[in-house]
C-alpha cells in the first residue's frame, strides 16, 4: 500500500514536496515543539494549492491512510503529532 500511496502523492503535488525518511529528516514534523510527543509518518507532502490539498485527501482516503495536517505545529495539545 506504502508504495501506491506514495507514487499518488507525487502524481499530486509533484515528487520534490513528497518528503520521505529515505531522503529527508522527518523529525521535526513527527514531534510537538515542546518534544513531549513523537509519531511516525510514511511521508510529509507539502501541497501549494488547494486543489493538490483536494488531490491529497482523495488519494489518502483511497489508500485508506491516515491524514495529519500541520501547520506551524505550535499547539499544546499535540494534535499535529501523527500516530503510528
């Protein structure tokens, strides 16, 4: 599914905003700023407009992936931390 899931992101947003583990540090988006709380996430995609958001949705819900949105990851109640 990973594999899928990923290439349909690329196909939305383009392959240089699809962050991976195997070439990026996801650390900073896979933590709340004040480092209470760490998740793991497949990929971080960074869309710039809001038809490959619309694009992105779609192609989680068809993979039957989680979605996580973050924005600037400064709230208190660590819901930008994505799980498992």
């Amino acid at each position: 599914m990973s594999g899928a899931l990923l290439a349909a992101l690329r196909e939305a947003v383009g392959a240089t905003h699809v962050l991976t583990r195997d070439t990026h540090d996801l650390s900073a988006y896979e933590r709340d700023w004040r480092q209470r709380a760490h998740g793991h996430a497949l990929a971080v995609v960074r869309p710039g407009a809001t038809a490959e958001v619309t694009a992105v949705v779609r192609a989680c819900a068809a993979h039957g992936a989680s979605l996580v949105p973050q924005g600037g990851n400064t709230g208190l109640v660590v819901g930008s931390v994505p799980d498992g």
